[in-house]
C-alpha cells in the first residue's frame, strides 16, 4: 500500500512539473505569426531556424511566457498565504492593499514618462510601501486579523483614489490611454531586462513558501496551540506575509491588475486535493502557471487587438465563483 501511494505521489510530483514546461512550450507556438512546435524544439536544442522565428521566440515570445509563468505562480501562491492567513476564504494578493499601491506608482511613473522598467520599480516601491503603511495603521494598537484587513481596505482606496486623480490629470490622448491599459493587465511591454531583476526575487519568495508550505497549516490553528509545539508562529507568519506582499508587489509591477486569479486557482486546487498546505502549495504554483499562460496565450492570440488580461479573467473567474458557490453550499442563483 505505501508503494503504491508512493508511485501515485511521485507520478503527482512529476505531472506538476512536467504539465506546465508542456503547456508553455505549446502556447510559444501560438500569436499572430504562428510556429511549428518542431521549429520551437529546434530552437531550444540550438539547432537553426528562420531569422524571423528566432527573433520572434527569443525577444517576444519567451520573455512574454517566462513573465505570465511567473505571474501565473506568484499571484495564486499570494491569495493562498492571504486566505489561509487571514482564514478568509474571500482574501486576495489585494487585502492588504499592495495592487493599489502599485497601480498608483505605475500610473504616477506613466504620467511622468517614465521608460517600462521605471514603470515597473515605481510600481514595485509604492506596493512595498503600501504594506507598511497597512502595517503601521493595523499594528500599532491591536493586532487582530481584522483590524489589519480593514487597514488594507482603507489604505486600499486611499491609492485608489490616487490613481483616479492621476487618471484626471493626464493628457486624454496620450497618457491616459496608456495608464488604463497597464492597469487592466498584458505582457505586452515585457523585456529581457525586466526577467533579469524579477525572475530572481520571485523565485526565492516562491522558494520560501515552498519549503515552509507544511508549516503554513499552522496559520490557522490557535496560537497558543502552535506555541505548544515549538514553533514560532509570529516568525512565521512574518515571514510568509512578506514574501507574499513582495510577489504581489512584483506581479503587478509586471502585468498590471490581473484579477482572480489569486482567488480562483487557490479554491480550484483546494477541491482536488483539500486543505493541506503540504499538496495544496505545488499544487497552486503549478496549476497557477497553466492558467496564466492560457489566459495570455488567448489574450494575445485571439483578435487582432490584445485583449486585457484582467477581462478575460473576470469571464473566467466571475462563473468559476458562480459554480463553488452552488456546488459547496447549495444555493440556487
């Protein structure tokens, strides 16, 4: 019997990993100019392809996939830590405020023209800044859950409302466009340069919670429980917290506001494999990934015109949270 449960384990672990190196190698394939899958082989054995499709593999389309991969982990992996955190089921990469905050430094870098990668540290310093503003407004004089949520939730709208100021004083022919654009989610603007500051930071945080995944089941047991049992839950959940902020602050940095899917993906992976943070965490990452380069791979590839990830991941997300509602608790909508 153990044999057997672990061939099915180690058959799991390979299927995560194998899956989403599939599904991206295929979604290479895909785009207004298509290529053969032979010629993308081809390309990463080193053996020669056309000038065109060399071009357009190493400096759109694989850039373009290594960022939606890393969204695609990053953000699902947030929500999960902020949910079972929070025990929240609702809770998102956003309670604590940080897409607003990097929203709002995107937008202020696009008003002052600044190039993609100001863009993106501009969005990734006022997303940091906005969790500690959260912390300071939640922390200081009560340390409940809830309290740090409503914090969020009004630090929030506070850079909000700052985006819509910078909205309103943008030039409505040049700026504004672009600043709606970015905030509605694409990889449309992603380099090199970008993969080479990112990708390191987002996987060690991703590593993190990957190595601490069984001891993030201790989130929601009874503090004095967990004390009990040696481990330091305040350390913890430090740790884990800010590893999910800086992902998020990272993704959106990236890709703008790309919404649901720090919500949906964590509650699909929970029907297949339940509550324990120990399957639940690969399970997320892996699962995340696929989504995201889908979803961008459609974005991209069905119109002319690029679609924002953010629509198209309302039109997933919105029916997703339709049908878990009617399937766990019966209510007829």
């Amino acid at each position: 019997m153990k044999t057997a449960n672990k061939k099915i384990n180690i058959f799991v672990a390979i299927l995560l990993i194998v899956l989403p190196i599939v599904i991206s190698t295929v979604c290479l394939g895909f785009g207004r100019l298509s290529i053969p899958i032979n010629e993308i082989i081809d390309y990463f054995k080193g053996n020669p392809i056309s000038n065109q499709n060399k071009l357009i593999l190493a400096n759109v389309r694989i850039p373009r996939i290594v960022s939606a991969m890393l969204v695609g982990a990053a953000l699902p992996l947030a929500g999960l830590i902020f949910q079972s955190y929070f025990s929240n089921p609702l809770a998102t990469p956003d309670t604590l405020g940080v897409a607003s905050g990097s929203s709002f430094g995107a937008a202020l870098a696009i008003l002052f023209g600044f190039n993609i990668f100001g863009i993106e540290i501009s969005a990734f310093v006022f997303g940091l800044l906005t969790i500690v503003i959260t912390g300071i407004t939640g922390l200081k004089r009560d340390e409940s859950k809830q309290t740090i949520i409503l914090a969020g939730i009004i630090v929030g709208s506070l850079f909000q409302s700052l985006v819509s100021l910078v909205k309103f004083v943008a030039d409505t022919d040049t700026v504004l466009p672009s600043i709606t654009f970015f905030l509605m989610g694409s990889f449309q603007s992603i380099g090199k340069e970008t993969l080479f500051v990112s990708v390191p930071i987002v996987v060690i945080c991703i590593l993190i919670i990957f190595l601490l995944r069984w001891r993030i089941n201790l989130l929601t047991v009874d503090e004095e429980v967990v004390k009990t049992m040696g481990v330091n839950i305040t350390l913890l959940r430090m740790i884990v917290i800010v590893a999910a902020t800086i992902i998020t602050a990272i993704s959106i940095a990236m890709a703008g506001q790309v919404g649901w899917v720090g919500l949906i993906v964590p509650h699909f992976c929970r029907m297949l494999v339940g509550e324990n943070h120990t399957k639940l965490v690969p399970f997320t990452i892996s699962i995340g990934i696929c989504f995201m380069v889908i979803i961008d791979t459609i974005a991209r590839s069905m119109f002319a015109a690029e679609i924002p990830l953010s629509v198209l991941t309302s039109l997933i997300g919105a029916p997703f949270f339709i049908y878990m509602i009617r399937s766990r608790t019966g209510v007829k909508l």
